[in-house]
C-alpha cells in the first residue's frame, strides 16, 4: 500500500521575552510523548493558513493576528510522507494554554534543543534559533574602516547574522579580526560565523563556521560541534544534498538574482530558487543581488531570510 501523504501545519509562537511556545503530544498520539510545535492536520477545503488559525485555536485557546512562513519541511515516517509548514507567529490574542489537556511551555531558544522533538523537527529546530537578516562582510583591508562599517551594519538591524568573509587577510589578520568582529557582534545581540576552516572555532568563540561550496564539496564528514553552526555556499541540488549528508545547519543559495560579482554564474531566479528551498532539507538563505529589503519576499517563497555583501557597504 502506498504510504500516506499527511500535510501538517504548525507554529513558533513566540512570547514578549523572544521564548518559543512547545507542547507535549499526548502519550497515545502518533510521536507520542514528544514535544511539538503545536498544530495539526490540514482539512481538504484549507490552506495551510487557515488550518493553523483553526489549530492553534482549537489546541490553545488564541486567536492569531499575524503569521508569516518560516520553514515547509518534507520527511519520511515508516508509514506516511509527512509536510510540516511552519509558521512564525508573534501576534495573537489570548493566553495560550492547553486545551486538550496536553502540557505547554514557554522555552528560551537556545534551550529547545535540550527537549526530544520527533525526527522530522530538526530543522524547524535550527530555523527557530536563527536570524533572517545575515550580512556577509566585504573585502575591507583597513582595520578601522572595518569596524566602523560593521558597527554601522549592527547598528541598523537588530539581532542580525554576519558572516566574516577575508580572503585577502592573511590568517594572522583574519583571527585578529575575528575576535574584533566577536566582541561587536556580542555587544550588539548578533551572531557571527567564521568564513574559513572549522578549526577557527578553537581560537575564535563565534557561533560557526562557513564552507565555500568547494570546501563543502570536499569535506568528508562534519568536523563542527553540534553546539556550533555549520553552513555552507550552495548553488545547485547537488550542493544541497551533499550540505544535508554534513548536517550543515543551514546554507546560502546564489545567485538569486544578477550580481555584479559573479557576472558569469548562472541567475536562479525567484521561480527555481522556491523549488530549491523547498527541495532543502534546512533553512535556507538567499544571496546574489539581494538587500536586506527582499527579506519578506524571500520569506513568502519559503526561505529563511537573504544574505547581503551589498547591504553591509554603507550608502
Ligand atoms: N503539530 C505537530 N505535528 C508534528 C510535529 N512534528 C511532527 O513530526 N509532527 C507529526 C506528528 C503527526 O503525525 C502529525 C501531526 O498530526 P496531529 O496529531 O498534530 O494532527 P491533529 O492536531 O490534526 O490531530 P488529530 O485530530 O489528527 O488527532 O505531524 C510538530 O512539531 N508539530
Ligand atoms: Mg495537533
């Protein structure tokens, strides 16, 4: 018999305090006993839209304002293929507590991976933890015309991802920048990855590491700590796979659009760049053209966000 195709819409609701609401799914349910991200099943006649407004009313109580895509996932359980659309909601009326009983719990980001979530969830997991704004640092030599551009970066976007990206550093140079750019990002509530090889992370405390698509195409195995992130440059399908087979936590996708940087790589475009992120088996973030202003847009077809170099460089 073929396997059932079930279509799942839920939510990251999300509190004054920036913590994310869980429930427990009841001992007897399918994944039973296992936190969730409250939601359910769609009816035939609904979009994923209005079956999570019927969900979250039915399972806790609250009427949601506003929602906006964060992350479809595909999976495949022993007896069905399952599509989990989830949705970002930080708007909504009422106090949301159990209504069928189930427990509920508002947790701190970081600490959601401490609770056992069905095998389906790890990339709605990685999604909820990170930004949508991501700036890729640009070839800047002088040190102070670095700190003062990424100051303004920080300055201007709230709990942004960045990206350190020197090339043309030598490694003495890159590793003192680095810790410059750790000690801004820190200051400012950011996050920072680190363009380069994973062994940075023994001298550098930042949040992960980056892989060009070559370095991603030549790693054997992820040699990143779970804590860290791993992410990686992809421009195709066959980037992807091999992302998902390094348990990359989430990845770039360019060009998006025409760049003047890479004038010979090959545009995706908004159409194949949707089939791509949903083809992914993490968050994905748009780059090639793009400014921090094709965020929503990016976010509509499905995508985590979009990484700028463009947006970092002052007006
Ligand atoms: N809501 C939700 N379901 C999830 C998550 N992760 C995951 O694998 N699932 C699976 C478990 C189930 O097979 C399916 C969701 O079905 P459900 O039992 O919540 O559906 P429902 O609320 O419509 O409940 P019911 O009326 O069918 O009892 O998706 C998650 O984070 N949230
Ligand atoms: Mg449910």
């Amino acid at each position: 018999m073929p396997k059932r195709r079930v279509h799942v819409a839920a939510a990251a609701i999300y509190n004054d305090q920036g913590q994310v609401l869980i429930a427990r799914r009841p001992s007897i349910a399918d994944q039973g006993g296992l936190w969730e991200f409250p939601g359910g099943k769609l009816e035939v006649y609904e979009t994923g839209r209005e079956a999570l407004k019927r969900e979250l009313k039915e399972e806790l109580g609250i009427e949601i304002e506003h929602a906006q895509p964060l992350i479809r996932v595909h999976y495949e359980y022993p007896d069905k293929f399952i599509l989990l659309d989830v949705w970002e909601v930080r708007q909504f009326s009422g106090e949301p507590y159990g209504c069928e009983g189930q427990a509920v719990r508002w947790v701190d980001i970081d600490g959601l991976s401490r609770y056992p979530f069905p095998p389906a969830n790890g990339p709605i997991v990685k999604a909820v933890g990170l930004p949508h704004a991501y700036v890729i640092t640009d070839e800047i030599d002088d040190d102070e015309a670095f700190v003062s551009t990424l100051t303004h970066a920080l300055e201007n976007c709230n709990g942004l991802l960045v990206q350190l990206r020197a090339k043309s550093l030598s490694a003495e140079r890159y590793l003192e920048r680095a810790h410059k750019a750790l000690e801004l990002c820190r200051a400012h509530g950011a996050r920072l990855v680190l363009n380069g090889a994973p062994e940075l992370l023994n001298e550098v405390d930042a949040d992960g590491i980056h892989l060009t698509s070559k370095a991603l195409m030549s790693a054997q195995e992820r040699t990143v700590p779970a804590d860290k992130w791993l992410s990686a440059s992809t421009h195709n399908k066959e980037q992807l796979d091999q992302a998902a087979r390094l348990g990359c936590d989430f990845v770039t996708l360019s060009p998006l659009r025409d760049t003047p940087s890479h004038p010979d790589a090959v545009t995706i475009g908004w159409h194949d760049f949707q089939q791509m992120v949903e083809y992914a088996a993490m968050p994905v973030f748009g780059l090639g053209g793009t400014t921090l202003d094709d965020i929503d847009q990016a976010r509509a077809v499905g995508a985590q966000g979009v990484a700028s170099i463009r947006s970092f460089l002052p007006d």
